[in-house]
C-alpha cells in the first residue's frame, strides 16, 4: 500500500469517528449550543449571578435560599426623641391637643411652642395666673402674650422624656432652642413640668428640683413682680442650685431648704450651674443673665431676658 492511500484511509476513520460522537451526544440529548457554552462559562466565572438570581427550579432537594442580610445601619450621634404622635401624658399637652397646631413653631422633632388654648386658660386661672377675682388690678401679662413651650430632655436616669413651660412669647424661639441644644448634648433636668402641677407653689417646685419659666409672682416677700410673672425667667435644677440671699448679719438664707448641700459652690458635685457649665453657656449666648452672677445675692438656677425695647 503507498503512502498515499494510508493518508486517505486515516483521515476517512477519523471523519467516522467524528460523525459516529456526534450521533451519540444528539441521541443522548447531550449536546451543548453556543448559547449554552456562553452560559455555563459565564455562571463559572467571578461576576457569575448569585443564587437568588438563578432560575427558580422544582428540585425539592435542594436547600432553600436564604434572604439577603440588610445591612446593619450606623448608630446615630444624635438622640431618638420621644415620639410626638402618641399621646401626650403631660398636662399642659394635654389640655393644648391639636388645637394650637396651625398657629405651632416647631423647631425639631418634639420642640415646638404655640398659642395657650382656652381649656389650658382654665386650667392656669386661680393658679399660676391670677384669677380676677384674686387681684384688684388686672394682671400686668395677658394669655396672649404667653406661649406653651413643648421640649425633650434627658432625666436623672438618663431617659428621654417630654417637658413643658409657659414663656413669654419674646424668649419663646430662645428657649426652643437652647432646650434642644440641652437635649442634644444629653444634659440632664429631673423634671421640667408646669408650675400648676404644684398649685403655684414655688417652694414645692425647687423642692421637687422641677425647672420652670411662668409663674405670676412676687420676689420673696416684697410687692415687686418676679421676672417669672411675666414669662421671662427660668429655674434650672433648682435643688442644686439654689437661691441664696444674706441678712445684715451675714447670715444665708437658702431655698429651697433641702438645698443646704448645694450652697458652698466651691464644692464639686453632679448638676452645678456655673460659668463652665453648658446651661450658662447656652443662655448666656442667647442674651439671658444669670443670678449667680449678682451681688446682693445669688440665684444660681435663675436665668432671665427682657425683652428688646422698640420705638
């Protein structure tokens, strides 16, 4: 046999042989298109789709895919406020409701101040406000000029929880705002609660460390009006920082009562106001004075502004 038709006789087997595998896979169904390689070298590539993005499949047997984890969010620096759309259980809120809401200010989520309504009038006549049957003369402040003042803020045991005042209108926008700031900064106030809770008693609202704003008063025993009848005084803490007046013979006397402990202010304890403290800061930059800084005596817990005069 030459050369010649050995070559031919090598190249025919091995068409055979081809053609003959070709059959065999068409038979068996296991034949693979250009799409199917595609496919199958794009699934055993890194950017292949993942399990959740392959075709659904009836195989019973196989494990069932799990949802994807969202992803933890970053813990916020700012403080969760308490939810304003629940019901209130303060009083003032309360007595207030939705009725003041289209005249409302709010400055963040739970501080706001807005209009007294008449049910929350009600509630002050005889009390904080004077009744007129009480006074002769009519009361050197309206309703009018008094707003409810609504904030947050952290309590003694480091808890978010709700507080109120009455204010001036004029300090209304301060005091929004340096609550806010407090509450920001996770400064904490036991309890921050209309006057009326406590009759209009002052001694029993120092006594109870409440901070409070209006209350239509005297100063002591004198027939002077407080800053505090009109609106335009705050008592912070007051139990740790007290109001501190001297007799001709030197002698202190301090209110409320409870707070003798709190009297030496070169002593070092929690909740002292003074001029590194961050409620004096706060106030002060807002245009407040601040009674410790007087000198006939000393009102450590006192701040109060007056109002700008206008032609």
């Amino acid at each position: 046999m030459n050369k010649n038709k050995l070559l031919t006789m090598v190249a025919i087997l091995a068409a055979i042989v081809v053609i003959a595998s070709s059959l065999t896979r068409v038979a068996t169904h296991d034949s693979m298109t250009l799409t199917e390689y595609m496919e199958s070298n794009a699934a055993s590539s890194p950017d292949a789709a993942l399990p959740s993005q392959l075709p659904a499949t009836s195989d019973s047997s196989a494990p069932p895919q799990q949802p994807p984890v969202s992803p933890v969010p970053s813990p916020s620096t700012a403080p969760s406020p308490v939810p304003t759309s629940l019901p209130s259980t303060l009083t003032g809120a309360s007595l207030n409701g939705v009725s003041q809401i289209k005249q409302r200010i709010e400055l963040a989520e739970g501080f706001y101040y807005e209009p007294i309504s008449d049910k929350l009038c009600r509630y002050m006549t005889g009390v904080s406000y004077p009744a007129p049957e009480d006074s002769g003369a009519s009361p050197e402040i309206t309703f009018e000029e008094l707003r409810y003042l609504h904030i947050l803020h952290y309590n003694f045991d480091g808890e978010s929880t709700e507080g109120e005042l009455i204010c001036n209108e004029s300090i209304a926008d301060d005091l929004a705002e340096i609550f806010y700031e407090l509450y920001r900064n996770e400064y904490q106030l036991e309890k921050v609660l209309l006057i009326d809770e406590y009759n209009g008693d002052d001694d029993a609202s120092m006594e109870d460390n409440n901070t409070s704003c209006f209350n239509y008063r005297t100063i002591g025993d004198s027939n002077n009006l407080s800053k505090h009848a009109y609106g335009l005084a705050v008592d912070i803490n007051p139990m740790y920082n007290p109001y501190i007046t001297y007799t001709g013979n030197g002698r202190e006397n301090i209110a409320p009562v409870s707070a003798q402990p709190y009297a030496d202010r070169s002593a070092s304890f929690p909740y002292k106001i003074d001029t590194e403290d961050l409620c004096y800061k706060l106030f002060v930059q807002h245009g407040f004075t601040w009674g410790g800084n007087w000198n006939n005596s000393k009102d450590y817990q006192h701040f109060q502004k007056s109002p700008a005069l206008t032609d």
